[in-house]
C-alpha cells in the first residue's frame, strides 16, 4: 500500500484548496494512504510529522509564490 504525504503551507487558503483537490484525487486510488500535513504561520510541521514524512512513498509539496 503507497503511502503519500501533502505538506503545504497556505497564507489565504489557496494552496490549501488545492492541497484538499489533490488529496481527493489521490484517494481514488486503490490501497493508497493520504496524509496531508499543513505547514503553520510560524513555518513549523506538526508535531511528530517528520517520522510519517520520511517513511513516505511519496512527498507532494505546495505553497504559495
């Protein structure tokens, strides 16, 4: 089972709709775990984040330009 990690930081809720479009694309697909982490104002992750974001299959990351 792939498992996949969103991490994304959004300062207006742009990114975040996408970030939420991308985690339902993803859950169409059979025997996949999404886990989608957003990144806070203060730039950090939440915690205990970073041992689910290493074990990943994959590493989607978006933010804002």
């Amino acid at each position: 089972m792939p498992t996949i990690a969103i991490i994304y930081y959004s300062g207006y809720g742009h990114t975040a709709k996408q970030a939420e479009a991308v985690q339902q694309d993803l859950a169409e697909v059979k025997g996949a775990q999404v886990n989608v982490y957003r990144i806070d104002k203060d730039g950090n992750l939440p915690e205990a984040s970073m041992d689910a974001i290493a074990k990943a299959d994959a590493v989607i990351y978006g933010s804002s330009t």
